[in-house]
C-alpha cells in the first residue's frame, strides 16, 4: 500500500491483539501511553490504573519473518498509585501519561513513568539463574544423609522471573499543575517535563531540584490565552528543544540565549484560511503532539483535523499538510458537545525515516482507523484496527469513509463512525516496520507481510 514505489510497498498484516474482549471496558483497563524500546526488543504500555506492562519479542521468532511482530508479556508492575492532595483537596489519579526508555547500556533496561504529579525510573533486570536438583543438598539448602542418596541426578538452572525497582532513593516530585510531557535529551542523562505553563529541565541524578526553562504562566491568570500542549527536544542539537501550544504555535527556543527560555528563537505558525474560521478554529488548531524527524531536518504537529510537516528554516508555513479526517469538519458541533473534539491524538514517524526515499508518518483516528502518509509518493491508506481480522498475517483492506453522497459498497458513512473507538497511541518499531496502535483496552500489533 505504502512504500518506496518500485515495486517495494508495503501490505500491513495483523499480527497480535492484547487485551480482552469485552464492551464493557473499565476505566482503569484503557491504555494510555505505548512506546518501543531502542532496540524494539521491548515494548511498553501504561493505563488509566497506573500499571505499566512489558511486551517482549520472543527470541526464536526474530528469525523468522512471518512472525517478528509476536510480543509476548514480560512482566507487568504497578508504576503510580491514586494520591489525594490535602492541601488543594484534589485527586491525584495513577493514569500512566507517558513512558519513556533509555537506551540499553548493560543487562538491565531502564524506563521513566509519570502520571500527574509524579517521575519515577524504574529498573528492570533479571535476577540470575538459580541451580536445581541437588545430589547432597535438599531444596532448602540443607545437606542430606549421604546414605540416603541412591541416585545420580544432573543439576539444571532456572531462570527467575525480571526485577522491578524503583532506581532512585525518592521519586521526582512535581507539586504544580498535571505533568503530561516526558522527553529526553540524546545524552539520556538529562529530560524536559512539562505541565500546561511550565517546562523543567531534569538530571537523572538529581531527584529533589530541577530547572525551569519556560514559564508562560501570567501574573493575572484571567489573561491567560494558551498552554503548553507538547514538547520535544532536537534529537541532534541537545541545546535546541521546540513547545507548541493551544493556539496552534510552535515555539523552537535555545538554551544558549538564557537560562529562561522566555524568548522563542524561531516561531512556526501557519495563518488562518479565512474561509476555514468558525466558532471551533482556535480548539482544532491546537497541537496535541510534535516530533522530530531522525534527522532533526523537519518537525511534525499533529493537531485535530491534520498533521504538519515543517522545515526548520522555513516558519511561515508547513511544507506538507495531510488531511486525517477532514469529513468531520462539518461534525464539529457534535463533536464538541460530546467532548471528542479535546481528543489528544498522537503522531509517528517511521522507523527508518533516515532514508530520505522512505518517509511514511502514521496517526490515528476514530472507528479504531488509524492513517498512514507517504511523504514520497504523496499517497495516503486508511487501516483499521479490528478483531474481525485477527487471523496472523491476514493483510488488512484499505478502509474508505463516504463524507457526502451516495456510498460505495466498501465504504462506511461519516454518520456510522463510532467516537467511542478511536486511536491516540501508536508507535513504530525503530528498525522494522512493525507498529502498536491502541485501541481504549487492546493493543494491536501489525507488520508488513513479508513473502
């Protein structure tokens, strides 16, 4: 469907489904966050309970192409706990905002988890083997009668099951506004957090104080007119990190200048089309996510209706615009009044986005659709995530959505969407074209189809 043309497509086949099946969903089962490791070896999601659970690839499969997208669960721990804040008699939820890895350096992985309020880094290893069946030792380490011993046994080793702890003596306390931005720098030692007026720059090793590198917060919070909405440093530049905001503006700021970035260095915004402007403009300019190429040469946003790419010397306008669901625009009211239209939607880019001739970006959308853009060819795919192709390797059909008009058989009407499905989260395996993409409480795995 998508590729490098040539001859080199790419058809989409369902590999796994996590999660049960169930209509009936309870609130602490939605996922909220899903993210690969560096090695794609890993893969995590968090959820609204605060639980944080690890997919790995199963070693035997990695060889076998048909079945490299199998995850099977690792472990799963609880990450957050529900937190009641005396002082502002407010609830603190254990909702997983986001998780972010770090690279692998030796037997054990590392990952950050946050919720509203707080950062924590988790280590995970696997405790050694221990040795099995004894001659002279019962299981209990006590010897035995060597007379009772009238056979030869041959000792094996069990492998025990992984490790979870908290590395940090306290966990990064944020007593401000809810945390829903994690980012690293690429030395991994160092990580931006951002609320809705501030963002803090970490050290891995420094727990109790942090630095606060943009503050948009007013002195009269009745002028307040924007918010942090995302937030991502340069992959290559560690001194360059960019914010986007409520209003549809993206801030690209450099430390160097001053220690309080209250100063943007470049600002991307695109104006207005006059014939666009309604009642709902300013809520669906406003950018839910932003990501870096690989390269550091382009930014993407993804706001309500579109996503964006932007070249980081050009700021008056996108290079390239795609529409994701441009039907619903004349849905906008009743998207409003039942509070989709405050859908964060997240965006990707393709694992191997090095290759200039193969840049594909993917974001999700309602009915469980999720859409994929092809930067080269220009041509688009709607997917969708659905338990009625669960067979492995079954090549998902192109979907189509009938905005207006009489409707073709293999399409389904604007009006028979489902805004209860939809897709937030998804993630593309770094080195292979392997995706996860969430769907309230399943996760699905797909892979291209490989002959």
């Amino acid at each position: 469907f998508l590729g490098a043309g040539g001859g080199n497509d790419i058809q989409w086949c369902f590999s796994q489904v996590k999660g049960a099946v169930d209509d009936d969903v309870a609130e602490a089962d939605i996922i909220s966050t899903v993210e690969f490791n560096h090695s794609g070896e890993l893969l995590a999601t968090g959820d609204k309970g605060g639980r944080v659970v690890i997919f790995q690839q199963e070693q035997e499969n990695k060889t076998q192409s048909h079945s490299r997208g199998e995850y099977n669960v690792y472990s799963t721990f609880q990450s957050h706990e529900p937190e009641f804040d005396y002082l502002k008699s407010l609830e603190i939820e254990e909702k997983i905002n986001k998780i972010r890895w770090l690279p692998q350096k030796n037997a054990a992985q590392f990952l950050l988890s946050t919720n509203d309020k707080t950062i924590k880094l988790w280590k995970i290893s696997e405790r050694d083997k221990r040795p099995e069946g004894y001659n002279l030792k019962e299981e209990d380490g006590r010897y035995r009668d060597p007379t009772t011993v009238t056979t030869l046994r041959v000792s094996s080793s069990q492998s025990l099951k992984a490790d979870f702890s908290s590395s940090s003596p306290s966990p990064w306390l944020w007593e401000k506004l809810p945390l829903h931005i994690l980012n690293f720098f690429f030395d991994y030692e160092t990580y931006l957090s951002a609320d809705d007026l501030r963002i803090n720059l970490w050290h891995l090793e420094i727990t109790d104080r942090s630095f606060n590198i943009v503050d948009i917060k007013p002195a009269n919070m009745e002028e307040l007119t924007e918010v942090i909405t995302a937030a991502e440093f340069h992959p290559h530049h560690c001194n360059v990190f960019v914010y986007s905001s409520s209003k549809g503006t993206i801030r690209l700021c450099d430390m160097r200048a001053s220690a309080l970035c209250d100063r943007h260095s470049k600002l991307f915004e695109e104006p207005e089309d006059p014939s666009n402007r309604s009642f709902f403009s300013e809520i669906i300019s406003s950018i839910s996510d932003v990501k870096f190429s690989h390269s550091g040469r382009y930014m993407m946003t993804r706001d309500y209706l579109s996503v964006k790419i932007w070249d980081l010397n050009m700021e008056n306008r996108p290079v390239e615009t795609y529409q994701v669901h441009e039907y619903l625009r004349s849905k906008l009211c009743s998207l409003y009044e039942n509070d989709c239209i405050f859908d964060k939607f997240e965006c990707c880019w393709n694992g191997s986005d090095r290759q200039v001739e193969f840049l594909i970006v993917m974001t999700g959308s309602y009915n469980n659709f999720f859409r994929m853009f092809d930067r080269n060819t220009k041509r688009d795919i709607t997917l969708e995530a659905s338990r009625e192709n669960n067979k492995p390797r079954t090549v998902l059909k192109p979907r189509k959505v009938c905005a207006s008009g009489k409707r073709k058989k293999d399409e389904i009407s604007v009006d028979s969407l489902d805004f209860n499905k939809k897709i937030l989260h998804t993630a593309w395996h770094p080195k292979e074209n392997i995706i996860a993409v969430a769907t309230t409480n399943n996760l699905y795995i797909f892979q291209d189809k490989m002959n």
